[in-house]
C-alpha cells in the first residue's frame, strides 16, 4: 500500500462510479460541497414507543431513538459512513456520533463534546447505555476529560505556534499520517454529529460542517410544535411534528442514495421498535425479507412484529400540505 493513501480511521474506497473519486479535486473542500436537506418527523409514534419502555422500567430517551436510528443507518447503508480526506473517499471503520452535553441550562454551565462509539451488534438499549455513561463521564471528570485537557492546552499557546500546530494537523491528516491517539481524542471525528436543539426549547438551524476531521453528515433536530398535514379527505389535520435539518458532504454519495436512505431513516422513527433489534440481525431479517423497507411502505413479518410488539402497519392517509402532487396541475390542456 503507498503512503499516504492508509488511514487508522478509515478504509480507502476504490470502486464506484470514477466521477465520484474526481469530485474532490473539483469540490476540495467540504463547504464547497454541502448540500441541506430538511424534514418534517411526526413524533408520536416515538413518544408512544418512550411511553410503553418506561412502563417496563426501562429509560429511553427520544435523543436514544434518533442516535439507535442514525446507527442503523450508517450500517444499513454505508456510503452514509464515508468520508473525504487528501482528495481521496474513506469509509469510516467504526460507528461514532458526536454531541454536545451541557450540564444545565446558564450561560455558565461546562460543556463538553461527548463521543459514542458503537458497534453493529448494538441496539437502542445498549445505545443508551453508553449515551448515558458519556454524561455521568462528563459530569464527573469536566475539565479532566482528554479532549477538554487537550483543548484547554492549545488555547494558551501563542498564537504563531497555534496556526503552526493545526498546520502541521491538517498535513498530517490529508496524507493520513495524524495519530490514532489524537483522532481519538479530537472531537471532530466520526460519522456523525448530532445537536437536539429541541431540548432547551430551540428550532433546527442549517449547520455548517467541520473542515477539519471526518465528520461529513450533522444533524439538527428542532423542537415540539404543530404542522397542518391534509387528510385521506383532504380535511386539514394538525400533527406534532419535529424539523430534522442534514448537512452532508454531497462527495459521499449520490442524490438517489441519499434520498432512499433518509427514507430508511424514517421508517425508525416511525416504527421505533425496530430499533430493539440490533444492525447485524437486520441484515439477517432483511436477507430473509422479513424486514423489507420499500420507498414508501415498511413490510414486517408476524413473527417479527410478535416479538418486537408491533401493531399493524397502516399506510399513512395523510401527508404534508403542498406536496409535490398539489402543486402541479393536472388538469390536461386543450
């Protein structure tokens, strides 16, 4: 293997279309290449799904849910796992996402980036888990975490040595050569970053991503509030609803793999008890079409539902006002 093409985060990309190994030397950066996509989640199936764990004692959060999902994702559909680095596209070889813990609601309270690593084999309980060990991490170590030391250490240099040192980062990450001991321990690599500004009462904004790192996908999710939908009628229905705002590298992949994963997506949030099953299982499930995802219907077996506790799959009688098939005018001309 030459140099400079191995990583310790990532696994090198050589198949696929040859378009998509030009388009970092065309979009070098990954400012230059970001593409926003925004949707409306409807949140009662996952409060239903809270509601029915915590009267088995269990405490999942809707912050679990959307983390188990996006894990899921990246396994079910790798190209989400990807990432640029020196002109070249990586797979990430683990599973992480990133997010921000704050210890309590002042302008004061410590912060800190908290990490979760997960494998395939985890699933919305054991995802918890770990999201819950990295607070009580955060709340027990705060300005001793390796990170937050690290950070604290490069803010009091001068800033010449500074703008030298993250140089000096930046080449060794584009010719991958930065140590594994600082991947792991700068806050700025994995596979996904995720921010609930719902939880202290904030809608979803457009993110930007990092240029330094692996990040290539950041994820805002907004807070509670009513959106009108039209009925099977075509009465007006009010839902509760949350704003999911994606901010992607367009390099990983293509328009049509993004969309039919996000649809993926969805199909968790929906149907959150899927999520008790882990990634690798669903690989199996999938392969036996037990599990199918289609485009616009989730196909469950009765074994499969029988176990998770599903209820029947109803198709949606409803969708969001002014749809694509609202605006266009069928009526034919003359």
């Amino acid at each position: 293997m030459c140099l400079g093409k191995k990583r310790k985060d990532g696994i090198l990309v050589t198949d696929g279309d040859p378009m998509n190994h030009i388009m970092p030397y065309i979009m070098r950066s990954r400012s230059e290449s970001v593409i926003y996509y925004q949707n409306a989640i409807e949140v009662t199936p996952i409060r239903d799904y809270i509601k029915k764990r915590r009267k088995q004692g269990d405490r999942i959060t809707m912050f679990n849910i959307l983390m188990a999902s996006f894990l899921n994702i990246f396994v079910l559909r790798p190209k989400l796992n990807r990432f640029i680095a020196g002109r070249r596209i990586y797979e990430h070889k683990g599973f992480e996402g990133l997010y921000v813990v704050k210890l309590d609601l002042s302008d004061q309270a410590y912060e800190s980036i908290a990490k979760v690593t997960m494998t395939d084999d985890d699933n919305i309980d054991t995802v918890a888990e770990k999201m819950k060990a990295q607070v009580e991490l955060i709340r027990q170590a705060q300005e001793q975490k390796s990170d937050d030391k690290l950070i604290s250490l490069f803010a009091k240099t001068p800033r010449w040595f500074l703008r030298f040192a993250l140089a000096t980062l930046r080449w060794l990450d584009f010719h991958g050569w930065m140590p594994k001991s600082l991947t792991d321990v700068i806050p700025l690599y994995s596979s996904v970053f995720l921010s609930h500004m719902g939880s202290i009462g904030g809608n979803a904004p457009f993110h930007h991503l990092y240029e330094f790192g692996t990040n290539s996908i950041f994820i805002t999710f907004g807070k509670i509030y009513e959106k009108p939908f039209k009925g099977k009628n075509g009465e007006v229905e009010w839902r509760e609803v949350i704003d999911m705002v994606a901010t992607i590298d367009e390099r990983i992949c293509d328009g049509f793999y993004l969309i039919k994963s996000l649809r993926i997506l969805e199909h968790f949030f929906e149907t959150p008890e899927l999520l008790e099953i882990s990634p690798r299982e669903m690989f199996k499930y999938m392969d036996s079409n037990d599990i199918i995802f289609g485009n616009r219907k989730l196909t469950i077996s009765e074994d499969i539902k029988q176990r998770l506790g599903i209820g029947e799959i109803a198709p949606k009688q409803y969708h969001l006002i002014f749809e694509d098939e609202d605006l266009v005018d069928s009526t034919p001309e003359d």
